[in-house]
C-alpha cells in the first residue's frame, strides 16, 4: 500500500490511525479528555488520541533565529531581550513570549542552506558544550565561557571566558549554546503529544484544546501558549497504543558490509544523521539502517502487529535501492519489491499475534550498497 499515492489528497492532511486505513482530513477539535474531531469528505468523524498515530506533518524550519528548546522542541522568535532567569521573543505564531532561560538548549541566528547542515546544527545545540556556554562563529570558530544574558537583543553579545570579557557582533554568531547543566529537563507525562506549526514550530505539549479559530496548549514545563487554529500542521502522541522501536533497545544488531565501510544503525535519524527525510516529508520517528544489515527485537509483551513505511532517504537524492524483509519468530513474514530512492515510501503492517522476536532486515538492491540509506519510517509496535 502506498500511503501517499493520490495526488488529490495532497492538500489535506493524512490522518493515521493505529488500526484502519489512512483517510484524508482537516483536525477540527481536541477536548480536555483527547478525542480529536476530523472532518472527513464533509462527514464528522471522532477518535480517541491514544488511537492516532500521526495527523498531517511537520513543517521544516525555514527562517531564524530558532529557540532550541531543551525537551527538543523549536520555536522560530526572533529575540527581543532577557536578564538573568528569562528570555522575550517574537513569535510569529504564538506571539509574544517570556521564557524561562533553564528551558533553552539555545539559539540559532542563521540557518545554514542544506537540511543535511541544519540538523547537524541542531543536534550540536541540543548537546552542548561540556559545562560552559557557547558560541559558534560563522567562520567556525567557538567561543565558550559564561554568556551575559542581558546582553541578548542587542547587536553585540557579551561573554566572559578564560582571558576575559569578550563582545561578538551578532551577524557573526551561528549560534549560542547554553551550559547544558543548567536546562530544566522536565519529567515526560501521560497524553503529551508532538504538535507542529505552520512556521516549523515544533512542541511537546500535555494539553491541547482545539475548539473553532483558537488552539491552546500547555508544555511539559507548564508554559501556556495560544495559537490560531489554521497553523496547527502536525499532531503526534506520545503514549498512546503505538510504541516506536527507536525508543527501544534491540537485542541484537548485526551489519555486513559490502567493502569495508561499517554502517551503525540510528534512531530517528538516517544512516548519515540526519532528520528523517522520504518522499519530500520530514518524519519524527524511525530507524535509519544501511545495507547489508539486521535488527533484532525481543518481544517480551504482546503486541498486536508491526507498522512502518518503508524507503530509501531523501538524503540520496534519488540513489540507492534496497530491499527490505522481516521475519516473525524466524519465518519470513513480508519480502519487497525493490526499493529505490526517490519512490514514496511503502506502508507494510505484519501480524505479530503470539509472537517472540522480531527481525528487520534491509538487503543490498542493484547497485551493490551504493547510497543504500534506509528508513524504517515510524516504526512502532501497537499493543
């Protein structure tokens, strides 16, 4: 089955749902207990949040500076100021905000050009600098040492390092990198949910209500935002039936490489590190792997079947073929055809009733393991 296969349907956003065919629909409601209201074909249709998957897509990031929230959300603001515990922004989407400076990874003042680029980028934000602040130059130089906040806002930021005060004109700061020992790292809870805007938005909220023009949301942390309804593009939960396999360790990983080159698998990230990328979509969660490899899962609960869609990374540009198996308790449950790069991405749901392990396997194609970078796009389990 191809999940995105009629061009019609390409300006409504596709609804998932853990059991069930895809279907085509405008999100017209959240309430206070998570049922999502959907306008299907002018026809109102309701599930339960624990029984969705996905809704719509995230939008990528397109214009800074972006806030690089510690929990791994974005928000494009442009910065207003900030003193010591706080940060004012300028969202285009949310508005005015004051945020607490202990939510923050950091700051991105300019975009770099290539996705491949940016998500580099952002996961270097997301990491840190062992325990000091950070500044990344554009000529790549780094400057680390202890950030006056106040000095945000302004055409120069002031920080301190080991042979003094120091004052960076803005235009030459990449981006800023604050001391990840000091982010508030808030606990994850019950009905949190991905929800993306229109402007690459991207936030981890417990609370959503929908209700005509107005969408409110609160985060982990407990910050209270509105937004218009229109820009909501995304909707993902997080604890509901569907549990992804990249949130979970595997019992075995065996690799095979074509020459020399070893290829580790990652988690919701393409073989080369990057976002994942298929048919012209971003994609949350998944699990990039190269050919010729396996990964093996242990299933020590029952689980009612295995979903994914299945394609070769954006990243190639159209290269690389593969195929791609799994085996059920040892026996072959779902053989391919050939993959290629450029195809969109495959839906495969595999009967999983009674079974022990479960093993992913991603074979060479036609061109040895040229550019073979394969998704296992929201790979998850469904209990």
């Amino acid at each position: 089955m191809v999940v995105c296969a009629a061009s019609a349907l390409a300006q409504t956003p596709l609804a998932v749902p853990v059991d069930g065919e895809p279907f085509a629909a405008r999100l017209t409601s959240v309430d206070a207990q998570g049922k999502l209201g959907f306008d299907v074909a002018s026809k109102p249709r309701t599930l339960a949040a624990a029984d969705l998957v996905s809704w719509g897509q995230p939008a990528e990031l397109r214009k800074g500076p972006i806030l690089v929230l510690a929990d791994g959300g974005f928000l494009p603001s442009a910065v207003l100021g900030a003193d010591k515990a706080h940060l004012s922004a300028d969202s285009a989407r949310l508005s005015t905000l004051k945020l607490p400076l202990d939510l923050l990874a950091g700051i991105i003042f300019r975009l770099p050009p290539y996705p491949a680029e940016l998500d580099a980028l952002l996961d270097r934000v997301a990491r840190g600098q062992g325990l000091t602040d950070c500044l990344i130059l554009d000529n790549g130089d780094e400057v680390a040492g202890l950030i006056e906040t106040e000095s945000l806002g302004n055409d120069k930021l002031k920080i301190k390092g080991n042979l003094g005060p120091v004052e960076v004109a803005v235009r030459r700061v990449v981006a800023l990198v604050f001391n990840p020992a000091l982010r508030q790292q808030p606990a994850s809870q019950a009905g949190a949910a991905w929800i993306g805007l229109s402007d690459g938005t991207r936030l981890l909220a417990t609370r959503l209500r929908l209700e005509g023009d107005s969408l409110e949301l609160t985060t982990l942390s407990g910050v209270k935002w509105k937004a218009a309804a229109k820009d909501l593009v995304f909707l993902m939960p997080q604890t509901g039936r569907a549990v992804y396999l990249s949130d979970i360790r595997p019992d075995e990983y065996r690799f095979l490489p074509y020459l020399e080159t070893k290829w580790p698998y990652k988690t919701d990230r393409n073989v080369t590190g990057g976002q994942l990328r298929c048919g012209g979509r971003l994609y949350l969660k998944g699990i990039g792997l190269h050919s010729a490899a396996r990964l093996s899962y242990r299933l020590d609960q029952p689980w009612s079947s295995f979903q994914a869609e299945l394609g070769i990374d954006d990243s190639t540009d159209g290269c690389g073929s593969v195929g791609f198996r799994i085996f059920v308790d040892g026996i072959q449950k779902y053989i391919s055809p050939p993959i290629r790069g450029g195809m969109r991405p495959q839906a495969i749901s595999i009967d999983l009733t009674g079974a022990k392990k479960l093993d992913l396997v991603v074979d060479y194609g036609e061109a040895g393991d040229v550019m073979d970078h394969a998704d296992w796009l929201g790979a998850r389990l469904v209990k």
